[in-house]
C-alpha cells in the first residue's frame, strides 16, 4: 500500500523533470547561466583558474540537478569550457576519453540501447525463460 502511495507521490515530481518546458527545467536553464557568472565574476580571494573551474563546474552541477540539458551534453560541455576558457589544456579536458575502460563501457551502453530499441530483448528473453519441451517432458 505505501509502495502504490510513493509511486503516485512521486509521478508528478519525474513529470516535471521530463517535460522540457517545465517551470523546474526553465529555472535550472536560467540558473545554468546566472550561477556561473557570479561565480566568474564574484572576489574571492582565489587565483582566477580556480575561480574559473568553479564556475564551469556549478553550471554542470545545477544542469545536472535540475536536468536543465542532458547529462551527457552538460558533461561533453563542461569538459569543452574547461578546453576552450583555458582553465586546464585539452589532454588534461579530455582524458577520461582517451581511456580504452571508457570505451567499452560506452560500446555496452550503445548495445544495450540498440537491444532495448528493436524489442530484440523481450523476444529473446521470453522465450528463453519459458521452459523447453524436453524439460517438461523429462519432469513428468
């Protein structure tokens, strides 16, 4: 019972995530952009680099939290900001690109998708749970 009640509690809340044009996803669009300039352009008594870094990670950080983009886009442009502003050089930005374990697991997810997409996965997987005739037969 407080499973089903946690369930419709929380429906309305992924709505307001997964609809692009909501108020939640508007005002994390626009913190997006007004968290990192005040960090940008606030003094603190940090050395512009790392001032610089702060502010491109609070913009990944609020895109991640309100889902104001993708996460793979708010990561793919964090990364670029942090090449492109000159906070750190591009081996430095990209790196954990340049790794064969980011590869595969990234190989895998893309199989996962395709399997996921053409059904394949409930074909397969439910004629291979059902039991075989000469199983049955061998039972009896």
């Amino acid at each position: 019972m407080m499973a089903a009640e946690k369930d419709s509690a929380s429906a309305p809340a992924e709505a307001l995530l997964e609809n692009p044009n909501s108020r939640l996803v508007i005002v994390g669009q626009i913190l997006c952009i007004l968290v990192p300039l005040a960090v940008w352009f606030s003094r603190p008594p940090l050395e512009p680099v790392t001032k610089h870094g702060f502010a491109i990670v609070g913009f990944m950080v609020v895109a991640w939290i309100t889902r104001a983009m993708d996460y793979a886009l708010a990561g793919l442009v964090g990364c670029f900001l942090f090449w492109a502003l000159g906070v750190v050089r591009f081996p430095v930005a990209f790196s954990g690109f340049a790794n064969d374990t980011a590869w595969f697991l990234f190989g895998a997810l893309l199989l996962g998708v395709i399997a996921t997409r053409s059904k394949g996965v409930d074909r397969y997987g439910s004629a291979s749970a059902r039991p075989r005739k000469s199983a049955r037969r061998a039972g009896r």
